[in-house]
C-alpha cells in the first residue's frame, strides 16, 4: 500500500457536510478524533486497499462567500458541536483548504438558491457549456497545483428544486448541442456532475438534486470511464425506515400508515422551506416504504424549518399497524441527529470507495454504495440490511490479497 | 398434502397468549381472520409441508381454574382487542378445547406462581417423577382420544424464578434417580419438557423458565429423536432491540448508552412483579445489545407492572450514541403492543414449523428457530435478520418438490 | 330543584361528537356509567342548579343520511371504543333520537363539505333567508313536539373553510336585507347560529367554522336577550399547549419553538384535508402560544389526515426552549386521545352551562366558558388555569342557595 | 434600593448547582447573559427589592477537593453546556470564589457521601456539635472577612439516605444534649441546617435530605428569628407532574396510572445510584400526583443513573387515564433537561427571597417559596400555579412603595 495523493471537492465547499468532513479529515490526520460513524472503518473493509485521511486535499466550489473557518465556528456556535480544542488545532488545514475553493454556479438551480448565492461570479454562467467548462477549468487547476493522482466530485450542496426533463437529455449526442444555448437544459447540480464525469473523474450525489441521474449521463461515464453514485445521503430517518419496515415484512405486521414529521434548521432547511425544493426530498424520502413492504400504506412525510433546532434533525415517526386477529398496534420513535455529523463520515466513506473503484477500473454506476443512500442507483433495494449485504460481498470481491 | 390430525398442547393453557392462540385457530378455521402476524404465511414458507389451522385439536395444563371462554372474555374487556362477533363464533371451538385443559403442577416454579394456583391438584405431586408420570398421563390420553398422529407441547405459562441448577442435571443417568427424591431437582417448566421429549414429542419454551434448556434434557432429547426449541419469545422490545442494535453497528455508530423501560398489567406482569421472576426476564433482555455490537455499552432493562395497562406491553427506549466528531445524538422509541396478540401467532409459527422438523426426521435443537425467541437455544447470534436468514436457508432446505 | 323538560339539537347530530354525547347522555341517564370527563360534576359545581341528563330530549341537523344506531356502531368498530353493552342498553333511545334529526343546509359550507353531503334537502336552500326559515322551522317543531321547557342549540359539524367576511356582517341592519339575496353572505354555521339566536335560544360553537363569531350576531344576541358561545373546543393538543405554556411563562424559560403535529383519520380529518379547512383549523391552534408568552416564538401547527387512526388523535409537540446561561433544553409529548370522547363531555358541560345561564337571564357571550374553547368568545386569556378561575369565580357567584 | 454586601454559601459548594449558580452570578454581573431561567426577574416580581446579582459574593462547604474553575470545566465537557467565551471572562470571580471554599462534613450523611468525600477534614468531626462548631466558624469567618450584611446558606449538597428521626428532634431542649454525644442524631444535612439558624441566618434546603424539616430545627429558627425553607427544588419531571395532574383533574379526566422513569448521569446520579439514597428522592417525587388528583392512582418512579448522560436529566412518562364513557386514553412525554442550568436560577431566585423576607422581618418557614420545591414545608398543596398564586399573593404584599 503506497502513499497516494488524493484531491475531494466538494460542491457545496462550505456547507455544514463539506466543513465537518473537513475538519473531520483534518482531526483524523492529526490523530484527534476516531473513525466512529465511518462505515469503511469497519472491520469487513479493513482488506481493502482505501485511502487513508491523510492522503486527502480539500477543494470545492461554493455560491456564497465563506471560510472553513468561520463554516465551522457556526456549526459549533449554532448547533453545540464540536470540542472548541480540536478545532482550534485544526484551523491550519481549514485555512489551507479555503484558499482552494471557487465560486460555483446557480444556473437553474432554482429561486432558493439564487437568494442564497452571494457571490456575483455564481450568477455570471450564460449557457450551461460556458459553466462546464468554467467548472472543469477550476478541477483541472486544483489537481495540478497539487499533484493529485485522483480527486473524486462529491456534490453536497442544498436540494434543487425538481428540474424538468426534456428529451435532450437522452444520449450525449442529442445533449451536447443542447449545452450550448441559452435555454435551461441542466440544473446546476448536474453541470458539475457532467463536468467531473467528462474528466474521466469519480462523481458523487449526496443529495436528491439530479446530478448524474440522467441517461446522457449515465453514457458519458461509460465512453469517459468513469464512476459515479448517489443519491441523497441515508443519513438519519429513512436510514430508520429502511431498518424498521424490513421487521414488519417479516414478522408479516401490516403497517397501516407511517407518518413521518421532520424538523431542522440548518441551510439546507432553509432551502427546503420553499415548497419545490421540499417536493425533491420528500418524494426519496416517502417511496422506501412501499418498495419494502410490497404493498402502499398510507404514508405521510413532512419536513419544517425550525431555525433553533439548526443542525439537530429531529424526527417523530408514527407506525400504526395491525397484528393477528385484526389488533391494531403503535410503534413511535423520536431521532434527534445532528445532520452534518451524520453525513460528514458517509461522504467520506463513499468517496473512498469510489476512488478505489476507480482505481479497480470498474465503470458507471456504483451499485454497491446503495445502503449510503435514500434513492440509490441502480438498485431497486431499499432493506438496509439487504443493501448492507451487497456492500459486504463487494469488500470480499474487492479484498486486496 | 394429505389432512393430518395434529396436536397443540400448551402449559399455561388458559394464559392470554395460549387463549389468543386458540381463538386464532378457531377463526383460521372458519375464515374468519387472515394470517397477519404469522410468519410462516409469508411468501418464502410456502414450499413448506406445513400444517393448517384446520388439523389443529387445542388442550393443554393449567394451574387455575379457567375456561377458554372466560379467558377470551376477560382479554376482551380488559384489554380492548378481538372482535366481538368474531368471539361470538367461536365459541364452539373454545368450549370444546376447554374440556381438554387438565390440571397442571407448580412444583419449584416459585411463590408468585404457587399464589396464583388454585387448582388443588396442581399442588399435589410430591417427587418430579410423579408430577411427570402425571403428565404423561394426560398428554397420551389427549392423543388417543382425538386420534392425533403428532402433538406438539408449547410452554406459554407465567415466567418462573430461576432456578439452581446442580450437576444433576448433567446427563441423564444422573438426573433419572433424582427425580424419584423430595428434594427440589427441577422446575415445573422442566418437568413439562422432560415429560414431552420422553415421549419423542416436539417440544417448544416461550418463556424464559429452565424448560428443556439443561444438558440432561438435550441428552433425552437426542434419545427420544424429539426436537425442540427456545427460549422466550421474542415479541416487542426485544425484537426491536434486534433490529435496531445491527444498525448502530453497521453504521460505526458507538452506542453509549441503552436503556429500556417496560410496563404492563397483564398477568404475567402479576408475576413479573416478584423481583426473582423478573430476574429471570431481565437476564434474557438485556445481552443482545452486548452480543450484537461486540462491546458492551451501559444498559438498563426495567420491568413494571402497571395494571392499568393490561396486556398492552409499553416500552420506551433510550438509546444515546455517539457519531463522527464524538458528538452524542439520541433515539428514542415507544412501542405500544398487545403481548398476547404479538406471541400467539409465533407460537402458531414455531409449532407448524416444530411438526414439520419431527416428520422430516430432524434430532435435537431447532436452531433455525432463533429469530423467534430472545434467547435462542444453540445460536449466539441475536441480530434480527441475520437470524432470519438461518430461518430462511432452511426454508430453502426443506422446501417440498 | 324541578325536572326541566330540554332539548339538546346539534348541528352535525350524527358526526362522531354528537353520536357520542347522545349515547353519553342516554347511558347516565340509565346509570350505566359515570360522569368521568364532565366538568360540571366536579365537586366545585355542585351548588349549581345544572340540568340532569335523564331531563334531556336530543335532536339535530345533519346533512348525511344517518342514524345514530349506525353512527355509534361506526365509532365503535372503527376506533375500538364504547363497551357494547353499553351500546345495547341505550338503542331505544338512539332509536328514538334519530326521528328527530333533519336534514341541514350546506350553504357556503365549503366544496369539502359539499361533497360529504348526501341528502339532497341539504343543497336546496337558495338564500339564507330561506334556509334559516327551514332551520327555525325544525327548530320550533322539536320544542313543540316534545314540549321542552329550553333548547340549547351546539354547532358540532365538520370545520367551514374561512369565509370571506363582509361590511355587511357590521350590523343587524345591514344584514339582513342581505339575507335575502342570492349572494354568498354567510356560511352555514352562521344560518344555525342566527336561527338560534334569532329565536332567543343558547348557541354554542364548539367548532373554529364562523357560527355567531360576527358583530351583527351578537347584536342579534342582545335584542333576543339570548346567550351564546364559543369558539373550537379545546380538547387535546391545544388543551396541553395551554396548561404547559403557562409553566415555561412562570419559570422564564424562553421558548424557542413550539411544533405540533396532529393525525387523526375520522370524518373530520377528511374535511380537514381540504387545505381551505385545515387553515381555519391551524388558526385558532396556532395564536394560544403567542398570548400566553408574551412573545412570539416560531410555532408550526400541522394537521393530517391518517384514515388508520379514525377517531384517535395522535399529537406530537415538540418544544424547544432556552434555560439559564443560554443553555438549549426540549420537552417532547404525544397525546393519544379518542377526539370524540373527549369533546362530548365537555359539550354536555357547555349545554348545561348555558341553559342555565338563561335561566338566570344572562345576555350576550358566556365569558365564563373561555376554558373549553381554543378561541374563546369575549376573552384575549388562553391560560387554562386563569380560563378555569373565570368559571370557578362564575360558580361561585351563581350558586344556588 | 441601597448596595448591599451579601454571601450566598453553598452547601455542596463545587457540585453541579452550585458551580452553575457561580458561574451565573458572575456572568450576570459582567452583563454576560440575561435573566433567563430565574423566576425572581418576571415582571410581577419587579416592586420587591431584590438584591442584584453583582452584590454577592459566594462561598461554601464540600467534601471533596474541587474548584469552581474545574468543576465548571467539567460540566462544560461532560455535559456540552455553557459558551465558552464566558466561562473564560468569569474565571477571575471563581478562582477568587474557590478560595471561600471549606472542608464540609460527612457525618451521618450514609456511605455512598462517605465514599465520594476524599478531603480527610470532613471525615473528622466526632460529634454533631463539634461538626457544627467548625461550620459557624468557617460561616462568621466569611461573613468577616467579606464584611457582608447578610449571608443566605443553601443546601445543594447531594442527596442523603434517609436519616431515622428520634424523639430527642422534638424540642431544642431535647436536642441539645444529644448533639454532644457520639450516638448518631443527626445527618450532616441537618448540622449546616442547625449551624445556620443558630446564627439567625437564612436557610434554604434544596435537597430532600433532612436539613430543617424536624420540630427542633423549626423551634431554633423562631427563637433565633431565622428564616427558612425547603425542601428539594422542583425543576424537571415533578414541575410537569404539578403541572399536568391538575389538567387532569379541572378537566375530571380519571387518572388510572402514571410512570415515571428518570434517567441522568452526574454525581448525584452516582449517590442516587445507592438504594438507600434513592428512596429519599423517590419519596418526593411519588406523593405530588395523588395530593393533587385526590385520589390514588398506581404510580411508579424510578431514577437510574445512566452515565453517558451526565447532566442531562431525561424522564419518560406515560400518563393513562380514562375518559368519559370508560375509554382509556394516553399521554406520554419526555423531558430532556440540564438538571444544573434549570436548578441553579431557581437557588438564587430562593436565596433573594429569603434575603428579602429576612430583612422584613419574617420568621420560620417561607411558605411563599411552595413552587420551588418537590415537598414544600408548610404547604400542603402541589399544584404548581396554586402554588405560583401563593407567591405572587405574597409579592403583591411585599412590594416596596
């Protein structure tokens, strides 16, 4: 196992995932914090060949004027995270990494996310091509200012609101001149995952944004030979969604309905108060239970915006279902996670893998990183432990010897 | 498939769990209600030569004076479940099983239970061997008098005290002589079992009493080529315990705390109450947490009994871990779940699927019975699903061509 | 004390509150239970010269073909409640009731309601004066018929959606030229109201719809020197938000956020998932917070329709608030109460209150009542406990000697 | 409104109530934090003339080697409590603070305080009144040194085992003799009770041990012309059992049973942990909900010590209680709470107000402070707002003109 250099660029630099995942990397570097909430820390993975934190350089595209460092002295003010000693001894590489990002791009990316777009140069792209190729101007520098062997796209920047679909968007051939004119053809989640896949790089959805998730996407990873993955991060009540609906199935308990009621107030709830951008999370939130079940209770999720929670997610669920002889039964639970520190490791844990699958010469989508995510691709599985399953068996595939 | 005439009976035959159980026979049989909460109706059991609710003749022990349709009654009103028409209709059944329920022994199952009994025949025997010789009696006279061709004993009494066990119990050559003395050897529970598997009979311990769970019983077991199965089912916290624990597992999440608070007014709970049974409970509760995340956080299991709450188990469980960052976070759930509706069909489970084993010839301990039980005989394992699986691999086995 | 000969009519006489108040009232008066949830029989109204439950004849308006025999068994079978004894003893009165229900008027109700109502005498009115001529006419035939000394007229139907209030409702003057024309000029809660009030008879809202909540009704009120009140009564979730605000008043803990989320699945909740409805509803949910604080923390209310839960309102507050030295702390409740047993009770309080607030020759709004309501009439208090003084206060000084 | 120069001394100096009061009295004097969490700055309490927080200055007795600096780090990291910025600008006040601190006593105080106390001086004294000799020392010596006008001395020690009351606590005649031998006579609560009131001092008991609450104790504080009052604040669960059982019983809803179940991990969780310990607490928790409802409905609290929680004092519970017509309804909740930051506001709301009734002239029990407290001397009522009426009654009366 050889020292690799190795580049993570975040869309959404300074958000709440993009800060913890870097402080994160910087405190495992200095030796300050444990692996804990880092599924690739696991015993099963400890026979792959994956990178260490180390390793790793920061960069990322960002649509408001921000630091690491100030990032995350709001996470810890807001939200009470954070040991005040690590970050301290952490600001050296929070200092380092912000000197790496760039301005990003709002183009299509809806009304919420304009408003919170301070920088001028976000809001300069005229046609989507001139985005991608400011987007992929600003990957190749970085990769060359330090000499990185790979860097690996990860998007975890706030939800868009549901972007249309045309037909464009069917083979690369039909896209490419589409790219070039003025009308909105591309959210902006999916100008960054264009422009990383076209650089042969690995690509990341974190979030429910379309991303890649589109089949002159999925093309040009295959011609490009490249990997990607996604969507939506499985981070705190679909993750209990998935874990608990598998017990009603096989216990045959009918679950008659399944509320789910979601509050924070973090950035990212700010940008799902408006209605659009909410539509985009709910609808991966809401499907996981029917495709578990086999059949469609009635099902209800609603997200809201709670500013004093800020980044404490805090979910109550309600499982009304029915045993034997028709006895109708309740089961609730209360989740209160702190989103960013949930997300921050899992990013780091698919970037890993798929910086390791690149490195193994696979191709498109990356079916085995389904567990990490709401919407997986490629798999129709929602049952974590299913999902987990088909992790596990890549690692033994994958194991170096 | 040919009709075959089959057995069920239950020590503690009067309980909530045994009465749900026989009204849930009575309305399989006449169409009544569907096979919600059973697990063996599931679609991957289907290959099975299992047996109908419709072969099923009901009797069993008992302690108390009881009948069916006052059992039936008395969970009607107090705890607010069944139909009333449904109860209405199978009243037939319920009265006829009654006439088969015979008085049973407490005989070392502790002064909670003594209390309960009042059935002077149940404080009768004076040796093991005569309480079991009277046992026996019973059970063949039940067979015989409906023409059965298998019976299959299931224990749903009150949980017991635990009981010293003494190197008596180490073989069978050892422990024969001493059920002829006065001194205390074995438990009522145990009396039971040894009584069914002298007889080659299928056996099955839903609670957490001694049972058949001792290596003389085994060694009988393997002699008489009786199977048999346990211990304690699994039903509402527990099973969540299960489901939940591989999560945090699966996930690095460092669980630091667990603490589960149980209350019901059932009476079980009667006997719950009395600190020695309730230390047998507590036992079986509460090392699946350790088992399943190979290290041992600080738990707490506490059970009471609340009368009001009758046989709606109420659990509340506090689960604080630690994520990526060291940052603490918290689950909390509340489980709300009828005790004898949520066992009666897994009792219906593991005696279809314990005749099934005794036809195909198989010896000794079902092992693929352990995603049923709290503490299950011959498996370590206690994460739900992967339980699951040995259950669903035999299925495969076993499947008929 | 003399018997009184009264009459209790409901607009909604076969909705879930209704039903359960007919059946309450014919169970006391067979002496088949107890007064538990009833006001009233606190030992603090005994000197009040209240009515008895046997002196009361029950009809109303309603605008489904219904029966209360089928409503009761409705309520019964689909929410698990009332013992069917109970419900056996009291069919002939159930019986005899539903002769005096008629059919009601959905006038301005709302398309959701519109599409409840399935007796065509319901959509036939075209102006409010010709519906409440029909109203006043049932009305005097009920009293006339059964000879009833009083009749207390309570608004117990699905919620309006918000109507548009006019100029026009200023004044009696100004009305009622209005009434007669074919414009939209009040809702159907407001045409019972007027025809009560109009005939000197107490009226009560228990429902956020309009009713008598109108300038020219309480001008109305004072020339028929009739009594009446309202509005919404307060039976769950904003019943606890009223006890618990006054604590985090009363210790100076600031709260942050307040959030409720209601599910519930009767007839009401379907009326309710008309988002026009729901806003009426939210409201007067919403504003309790705000004036017994002081201070507006950020409150959300959400309302939703889950049909497993029938009549089972299921509530989960979550509230965030800041303790000494900035300090964030949380208080989680559910509440799982059966909506219709819970306001019927209290409908029989206000129905005794108010005919015997007419008897001493009130006039105008019952100030007194402000603790049954969530948006009292004539009262800015939302504290329960200073709401409950005004009624002890208004005992103290009413009692009969 | 004169400056005035006043102590407040901790019993219990460097405990978690304590410590947090401290820090608080700094902060508040540097302008640092506002009043939130005190009751004393409500707006109803703005006519008494209370002292202001700068005018104090803090000292105390432990038993174990602590200071104020360390012991606010502690909550600080153990509990995620507290800015950090303000901890640093008040650390000149609680280093000069700690220096006020003295050795305490053990006496009589139960094992599990034994073995906590690591300071050989409170191991020492031999007889209860040598134990309150060297108390009234170390109190005059600060009051000198400090030239203050007043000192208030409250107990916010940790809980002791409940102390069995002899005849000889019936009189001071009685008493006195006593106190010079080495028979046990009294706790180490009660000799800081006594050391306090034989001086005239103000008395506060924040704790459930015995301190004041015998007849002797009350006889010395009227001849001595002391104040005193007590006993064990009220600050989490139990302020929302006397909040909650009153709505049950003005809405005549039958409470049948309520659980309680309490969950914390700071050091008086560890002495709680001590059976003996425990019974006291539990004592005081379980009685409230009967005093107010009337009647007696099956409770149950428990207190486990659940160390990954620290501070953070988290209860369940499940209220069931029947509504009208029989039907059984449920409401659950759950209280997560920093048991220090909600106590430490309400130790110096009491002592401003024994302070304040000292200098007007007030002799014996305070009965005006019964909202604070768990088991309020002198009163026998538990409803938080008939409690809350008692003292604004008195502050109404106490007004400065």
């Amino acid at each position: 196992m050889n020292t690799r250099r190795l580049g993570i660029w975040f869309v959404g630099a300074c958000g709440g995932v993009a800060s913890t995942a870097a402080l994160g990397l910087a405190a495992l570097r200095r030796g300050l914090i444990g692996e804990t909430g880092m599924v690739t820390a696991l015993p099963q993975f400890a026979g792959l060949d994956l990178d260490e934190a180390a390793w790793f350089e920061v960069g990322g595209h960002d649509v408001r004027r921000a630091t690491y460092r100030q990032a995350v002295r709001d996470l810890r003010q807001r939200s009470n995270v954070f040991d005040p000693e690590v970050v301290e001894a952490c600001l050296p590489e929070l200092d380092r990494w912000t000197e790496n990002v760039r301005p990003g791009t709002v183009l299509n990316a809806g009304p919420a996310i304009d408003r919170l777009a301070d920088l001028p140069e976000a809001h300069r792209a005229e046609t989507a091509r001139s985005a991608i190729d400011r987007i992929q101007v600003d990957l190749r520098d970085f990769r060359a200012r330090h000499r990185l062997d790979q860097v690996v796209v990860v998007n975890v920047a706030s939800t868009e609101a549901p972007f249309p679909e045309t037909d464009a968007l069917g083979t690369v051939e039909q896209l490419l001149p589409a790219l070039e004119k003025r009308q909105p053809i591309l959210p902006a989640s999916s100008l960054y995952a264009w422009a990383a896949l076209d650089l042969g790089w690995p690509y990341l959805n974190f979030t429910p944004s379309l991303g890649a998730s589109f089949p002159a996407a999925h093309e040009l990873a295959e011609t490009r030979r490249a990997v990607h993955g996604g969507k939506d991060g499985k981070t705190g009540e679909t993750l209990l969604k998935t874990v608990l609906a598998p017990m009603f199935a096989l216990r045959n308990l009918r679950v008659l309905s399944w509320v789910g009621h979601n509050i924070f107030g973090n950035r990212d709830g700010v940008i799902l108060d408006d209605p659009a951008n909410k539509a985009s999370k709910i609808r991966t939130k809401d499907q996981v239970i029917t495709q578990i079940l086999g059949y469609r209770p009635q099902t209800h999720v609603s997200i809201e915006y709670i500013e004093s929670l800020d980044d404490w997610k805090t979910a109550w669920d309600h499982i009304h279902f029915q045993g034997f002889l028709g006895v109708k039964m309740m089961l609730q639970f209360t989740w209160q996670g702190c989103d960013s520190l949930l997300a921050a490791p899992l990013v780091l844990d698919v970037a890993r893998l798929a910086l390791l699958a690149q490195r193994r010469g696979e191709v498109g989508v990356l079916r085995h990183l389904a567990c990490f995510f709401k919407n997986p691709m490629g798999v129709e599985e929602h049952d974590f432990f299913k999902q987990f399953t088909l992790l596990g068996e890549y690692a033994a595939r994958a194991a170096h010897r």
